[in-house]
C-alpha cells in the first residue's frame, strides 16, 4: 500500500537548534518526495523535492531509499519555521499524478 | 494575485442541502486536482483532471460527489445531500505537465465546509 508516515504530530524546538521532521513512506516503485509547508493562515506551498537536491530556507532533505525515509532538517531553528509540515509522494505509475500526503509535524520554534 | 484561487473561502450549510464549490487554476496549467483534509489529517486526494477530461477518481469520492472542469479551465465540485461528515478543508491545486518529472502542484486557499 502506498503511504506516508509522519510519526510526530508535534515538534517543539528551541531557537538555534537543529530540527528533524520524519518521514518514511511506503511505495513499491521509486517515488518522488515533497515537503510542503503550510504557516499560519496561508497556503500549502512547495518546501521541496528530493530530485531539486535543493536548500530552501536552510532545509534539506536526503531521500533514504533503504531505509524509506525522506526527512527534513535544519540545523538552526527559526522562529520564523514555525508552521505545520507535510511529506508528500508522488508515484511513477504512468498517468498517475494524485499527491499521498502524511499526517502533518506541527513545528514550534520557542524563543 | 495569480495564484490558484477558490471561492466561497467558508460555507455553512445545513445537512441535506447542495453545495457547489470553485477552483480557478493558475492559467496556462492544465492539470487539476481536488483534494480534501479533515481535522488532524494531510489532503486526501478525491480527483484530478487533465484539461476537461477527468482521468483519476478516488474511492473517497461518493456518488453524492460530482467534479466538472467543463472547458478546461475553472473547475466545479458539488457534494449533494451533504452529511456532517463532509464537513472539511476542499482544496483544489493546479500542475503544468514537466516532462518526465512529477510537476509541482500549486495549491490554492481552500473551501472550509460546515455541515450542520
């Protein structure tokens, strides 16, 4: 079954410290991952995606195809990155496009 | 504001009644999906279209539910007979096709539905 496990529904941090926000999913083929962060009163928008092998907003994210992981770290807490936090997949099944999202990490970045 | 935009932002209905929401996509993008969050979850995904034609539904979409993207722009979402347990977040997101990559999708504000 295809799947996407966010293990935390709430992550509080302390300003300067490092976060991680877990993902692991589950897909039989190679699938592309996304982070996708929602802040208060705004639209999901793209954090994003293993293939960009990009940094944004200092997060990166390393897809772990053994261990079926893709997840997300900072390693200097904002507050500002307070917000909630989406792992997304999308398959390689042709004609297929549809995004399974996980359950969602409330970030809390504390003064 | 270009981005994908829906309207009402927020319905109250009673059960029983119709309700129709919609989503305007980011022009030239010629993917659209529906998807629907309930407290405490991530989107669920419900349908997708790819110019007017309607390619995937999911099995969360009831025959209560209906989906149209009639001239491959806009798109219209009724639920009739609604019930309390379609009280929830609609959200419609747009995609411009990328090759052989999986492209972006872009999601608009949401529709919060309450069903009395």
């Amino acid at each position: 079954a295809q799947r996407v496990t966010q293990p935390e529904k709430l992550l509080s941090v302390f300003k300067g410290a490092p976060v991680e926000l877990k993902c692991n999913y589950s897909y039989s083929g190679s699938p592309e991952l996304f982070w996708y962060v929602q802040y208060s009163r705004q639209r999901l928008q793209l954090l994003l995606r293993h293939i960009s092998r990009e940094s944004i907003k200092g997060f990166t994210a390393d897809l772990n195809k053994g261990e079926t992981s893709f997840h997300l770290k900072k390693p200097f807490a904002q507050e500002e990155d307070s917000a909630m936090y989406y792992c997304a997949l999308s398959g390689t099944t042709s004609g297929t496009y549809k995004y399974i999202f996980g359950t969602g990490t409330r970030l809390k970045v504390l003064a | 504001d270009t981005g994908v935009s829906q309207n009402p932002r927020h319905k109250i209905t009673k059960r029983g009644q119709n309700v129709t929401f919609r989503c305007d996509p980011i022009s030239e993008h010629n993917r659209l999906y529906w998807y629907r969050q309930t407290l405490g979850q991530g989107p669920e995904f419900l349908t997708y279209f790819q110019n007017e034609a309607q390619l995937e539904k999911s099995r969360l979409l009831s025959d209560r539910f209906s989906a149209e993207r009639p001239k491959g722009s806009f798109s219209t979402l009724e639920i009739q007979r609604t019930e309390q347990g379609d009280s929830a977040m609609y959200l419609c997101a747009s995609s411009l096709p990328a090759g052989g990559l999986k492209e972006t999708q872009y999601f608009g504000p949401g529709t919060r539905l309450l069903v009395l």
